[in-house]
C-alpha cells in the first residue's frame, strides 16, 4: 500500500510535509525533547530545594515556623517516626532519627536541588537524589495505593534519564561545567 507521500511524488506534487523520519524531524524531535527536559529537570530542582526551604525557616507549607530547622526543629524526625508508623521498616528508620540525619537530609536538599536547577553535577545529583527517593520509598513501604510503584520511583527513574541525556546542557550550566579540568578528568563529576 502506497503512502501518502508516495502517492504526492508520483503525481509530480511536492510535498510541503518533512517525512516522518528525516534529518530535519528528528532533529526538531530532539530539540523539543532537550527543551522538556530542561524543564523537567529544573522543576525536579525546585521541588527538592522548595523542600529544603519550607524544612528550613518553616513557610507554612509542609512546615510551620515553630518546626523550622533554624527554630530546633528536625527536618526528618517526624517522618521517620511517624509517618514510618505501621510500615514494614519503621524500627529501622525511626532509629536514624538525629541531628546527624538532618543535616545530611537537609544538605541533600539543597545540594540536589541546586546541581538541578542550575544544571550541574547531573551524575552526582542523580545518583543521590535517587537513592533518597529510594530510602524515602522504603520508609513507606506497605504502599497504601499500590504494592510496590509510587511518586519516588518515578522520581528517581526521571532523575537518572536527565543525566544520562545531559539535561544541564540545555537552560543550565552543564556545558560550561564540563569543561571544567576537574570535570573533564572525573567524569562522575558531569
């Protein structure tokens, strides 16, 4: 069967339509899909720097002022305790309930959120972004909407691809980053 665009060329009518799998399509295809991700990428960013804020003067968000880090408040003891309460894994996560586990909560957050939106340290921000989501993921298991899938997984599996496809590069820093010396000779640094 004929296609369109045969039937067109055979009758001596040029086509005004690129091909659905010429140079220049796919071309456009990967701009519009560096662009998404992009914004992607800086919207993953927000939302664990959005964190790190709310955690730290307490916005009234998820965090009132009162429970703000810089009021004494800790950033991960009421979801360790609390939120872990009922699950599978609650002994151990409540264990880790600490000013040690705050401050390596919290310099994740930022540090994560920052490489992101700025579009730097992809590897680095993905590898640690993924397994907090991860650990976060597990402090909840028994899932009460599905048995295994939730917003953590997808989140983690959404970070990696931005690394791997270079979503710095784009609306970021990642291009300049990795022409640093010391990028360019540790490559887990891109």
């Amino acid at each position: 069967m004929a296609t369109i665009t045969d039937t067109i060329s055979q009758r001596g009518v040029a086509s005004t339509r690129t091909a659905p799998h010429s140079p220049a399509h796919d071309e456009t295809q990967a701009y519009k899909a560096r662009h998404v991700l992009a914004i992607t990428r800086i919207a993953i960013g927000w939302v664990f720097l959005w964190a790190f804020l709310d955690k730290t003067f307490g916005l009234n968000f998820a965090t009132v002022p009162e429970e703000a880090w810089l009021n004494g408040g800790s950033p991960t003891s009421g979801f360790l305790n609390f939120a872990t309460e009922g699950k599978i894994f609650h002994e151990f996560f409540a264990g880790l309930a600490s000013p040690a586990a705050d401050w390596l909560f919290m310099l994740g957050l930022l540090g994560i959120g920052l490489a992101l939106i700025l579009g730097i340290g992809m590897r680095i921000a993905a590898t640690a972004g993924s397994i907090m989501l991860l650990l976060m993921w597990a402090a909840e298991l028994r899932l009460e909407n599905n048995p295994f899938m939730d917003d953590h997984i997808v989140y983690a599996l959404v970070l990696i691809a931005l690394a791997i496809y270079g979503a710095g590069r784009t609306w970021g820093l990642g291009r300049t980053w990795e022409s640093v010396p010391i990028v360019q000779r540790f490559s887990i640094l891109k």
